[in-house]
C-alpha cells in the first residue's frame, strides 16, 4: 500500500517513512506541490493531508486528484508523528473493511 502525506515537516520526513513502515505502508512525503504534482498523487492508495503546514494550493490539488480519483483521504490539523499513526490506523481500517491487505 502507498500513501501520500501532503504537508508535514522536512525535518520529520525519515520520522514519517519508519513510522508508516511499521504499518506496513510505503509513504511519499510531498512537503509541497512539486512538478507533476496532480499525476503523481494519482497512484497513491491513499491521501493524508496535515492542513496546518500546506499551502493552499497543494492541498486543493490533492483534494481534486482524490475526488477525481475515488482515493481516500484523511486530512489532520496538527502534524506530529503521533497524528500521522492516527491517520494510518484510520485508513487500514477503511482499507481492511473494503477487503484490501497492506502489500
């Protein structure tokens, strides 16, 4: 399973990949929109958005590539490792319920 984080710190970033890889997930961390933003988000099984450190562009982006794309996601003010495992815990109850399995 792939995820993408929208927003969240630079500093956090290896944080967020080994928390996510205990979940059995693949994380791509995008801090900001970057050059093939929009088609890059498409392939993701899931989208998490911490809204107190995106711009408003990237979270609107991410917001129309996953409704145009039937992708979940879970959008979090704050943007702490502990957020993120709430998120992730989230999602694979989402994903368990509907029959998928972290790969």
């Amino acid at each position: 399973m792939c995820i993408a984080l929208v927003g969240g710190m630079d500093r956090l970033k290896s944080e967020y990949e080994k928390r996510a890889g205990e979940y059995g997930v693949r994380l791509c961390h995008f801090k900001r929109g970057c050059p093939r933003f929009a088609k890059r988000l498409a392939n993701m099984d899931a989208i998490v958005i911490f809204t107190n450190k995106v711009s408003h562009n990237a979270k609107r982006t991410a917001l129309s590539r996953a409704r145009a794309g039937g992708i979940p996601v879970v959008m979090c003010h704050s943007c702490g490792l502990k957020s993120l495992e709430r998120c992730l815990e989230c999602i694979m109850k989402v994903n368990f319920k509907a029959g998928f399995t972290p790969a």
